[in-house]
C-alpha cells in the first residue's frame, strides 16, 4: 500500500510540472507574440509616416506577406491595421519606456524611430521608479493575449480605463468573453463606488479595501420584470440564474444559498441571499428590495449581520458585510442611514434590460415625482 502511495504521488508531481511548464511556455509565447505585433505596428507605422503612403498600403502589404507566407496565420489586412493601432496607442503613454527599456519589445529596427529622442527616453527611464507604472502593471499588459488588447483599444479611449481592465483580466484570468462583460457592466466607473459605511464599520487594519468587491450599480439584464413582480419574484430569477449573477458580482463570491434561516431563540429570520467571498473572507448577505431604499432597511440587516456573526461566523473569518440591492436610492439619505452603524454594509441598486440606460435615468424624474405628476 505505502508503495502504491508513493506512485499515485509520482503521477501528481508528474501532472503538476507538466501543467506548470505549460503554463510557462504558454505565457512566454503570448509575451513574444505581443512583443512581434508591437514591432510590426510600429515598423509599419514608421514606414507609413516616412514614405507619405496612404493606410490602404495596409491591405497590399497583407496581400504580399500571404504571398510570401502562404501558411502565415494572423497577419490579414485588419489584424495589420490593429497592430497599428496597438503601437500607436502606448507609444505616447507612460507604459511605453518600460516596454521598450525593460522588456525590449521593439527590436532594432524599431529602435530607430527613437533615435531623435535618446536623451528624452533615458530621462523618462530614470523616473520610472517615480511613475505609477511599475512591474506589475507591465506583467499585467504582457499577461493577457493581443485579442484582449484590440477589445479594450476598440472599446475605452482612456489610457487609465484600459490600464484598470488590463490588471483586472491579467491577475483574475478572465476570458476575452469575461472582459467584455465587464466592459459592458462598465466595471471601471462602479468598481469602489458603492455607498458605504466599510471606512468605519471595518477595521482600518485590513489589509483589503472591501469597497472595491462591490458596485453602485448591478446591471441584472436576465432580469424580466413587470410591474406587479414581488422580491421574492426578483429573488428566484437571480438564484435561476445565480452563476451569472455571480459573475456580475466580481472576485471571489461563492453561493451558499437563498432564504437563509437564522434562529434566535426559536424565532425565524432569512436572509434573502446569502454568500461567502474566499478573498475578503466575510460572509456577504445580500437584502432585495424592489422599491426605494428606505432608513429602515439597514436596521433589519444590521440585525442580521449580528446574528450571522454570532450563529454562522467561523472563528477565522471576518466580519460579515451586508449589502441592500433596491431599484431606487438617494445618496444623501443613504449616507445618514449607515453612518453609525458598526455592522459593515452598503446600499446598491440594480438595473434590468427593461430599464433605460443610466445616463438617460438621470434626467428621468423618480418614481416619486411621476406620482406627484400623475
């Protein structure tokens, strides 16, 4: 038996290193594939600038290089046109000293191009240590595949937008479809937005900004609802759709289940969904209100969060955080109705595919006013 053991533990460590080595290989190749597509875009680019040719000269170039290369794969005329645009967009941004000094990802040829300004790239290499760019940034922008670049150069303008995604999908392995969807969820204005009282209510000692797990805003496009749809209706459609749900709410989350019962003292209480996030490790219990937040609400999870502490909390684990989802909220009312507490929650809404888009929202008059107009 203890010989049959050693084998099973020589196939894991076998498996193990193989996974490993792949993972090594897999990365490198995508970090030498992004350095080749950098320098061809600005190799191109240069050419283009120098000899005044038109960007249709894109198309004749792919045409030729099929020629040359007839089994060549991912140099058609529009991915041409996307390293282009890959070269053009950080060589005027922070990132670019570091992708050039510590990574040459331009080769020689490239290096050219720069030859004018020697004396400016050397001074911008010395402050990098002063810059916001640091290696983990550059191991996230060399972490993610080059189909993951053109998605974010197509849909964010902003440097720092496509650098907070950049880290985002680097360090939580997301798929090009999981960046999309975050994109879509506009991730980077909701991220750490989420009123709160987590300043206070948690211990200025941890080490994790809880804020930055949870949204203002939770665009819930499964959600089909009509006028007469009850919380519990609301509720049932998330759990039906809970790994999408889970998606929406980021890093971390695991479900443990719905109507969550709690007894004291033989009286029951549920929480309407009850969660556990690995990396926070707190407890998260989410209350769903379909209509405007109301003060009142933070008393009734304020009771909860007391009671999950005491019955449900492991010893090792955090306090646990509660979070109202509602339709509707003022933030000014909010503010003053979780500001003493010393149970961490916040108050967040939520947004289905009937709902108009949140810019439009915010020259809609509220459901109040509608009544007051009606």
């Amino acid at each position: 038996m203890e010989t049959n053991n050693n084998y099973l533990q020589l196939i894991q460590d076998i498996k193990s290193r193989i996974s490993h080595s792949r993972y090594i290989a897999a990365r490198l190749a995508n970090q030498e594939q992004l350095k080749l597509y950098m320098s061809v875009g600005a190799l191109i680019d240069r050419k283009i600038q120098e000899q005044q040719w038109g960007s249709n000269v894109i198309t004749q170039i792919a045409s030729d290089l099929k020629k040359e290369m007839p089994r060549l794969r991912g140099f058609s005329d529009r991915n041409l046109r996307n390293m282009r645009q890959f070269y053009q967009s950080y060589s005027v941004e922070e990132i670019w000293p570091l992708l050039t000094a510590k990574l040459q990802v331009i080769d020689n040829v490239v290096d050219v191009i720069w030859q004018s300004s020697t004396a400016k790239l050397k001074a911008t290499e010395n402050a990098i240590s002063e810059t916001v760019v640091d290696d983990l940034t550059l191991r996230s922008f060399m972490g993610i595949t080059f189909t993951h670049h053109v998605l974010l150069l197509n849909k964010c303008q902003a440097y720092e937008e496509r650098l907070f995604y950049i880290h985002r999908a680097a360090t939580e392995f997301w798929t090009v479809a999981t960046l999309e969807h975050y994109i879509k969820e506009d991730l980077f204005r909701q991220n750490g937005k989420l009123n709160h009282n987590f300043d206070t209510a948690i211990h200025p000692d941890a080490s994790l900004n809880a804020g930055d797990f949870f949204k203002d805003q939770y665009l819930l496009d499964f959600l089909q609802l009509q006028d007469g749809d009850n919380e519990n209706e609301i509720e049932n459609s998330i759990v039906s759709n809970i790994t999408e749900f889970i998606l929406k709410m980021g890093k971390g989350f695991a479900f443990i289940g719905n109507q969550f019962r709690l007894d004291v003292e033989g009286h029951e209480f549920s929480i309407d969904l009850l969660f556990y996030n690995r990396i926070l490790r707190r407890l998260v219990a989410f209350e769903i209100k379909k209509d405007r937040f109301k003060p009142e609400y933070t008393g009734q999870l304020h009771f909860y969060l007391n009671v999950l502490d005491d019955k449900i909390k492991l010893q090792d684990e955090l306090p646990s955080i509660g979070i109202i989802l509602c339709k509707e909220k003022h933030d000014a009312i909010v503010q003053y109705s979780i500001r003493h507490m010393n149970t961490p929650m916040g108050v967040a809404t939520f947004m289905n595919s009937c709902d108009p888009p949140a810019e439009i929202q915010q020259v809609l008059p509220d459901s109040d006013q509608l009544r007051r107009l009606i």
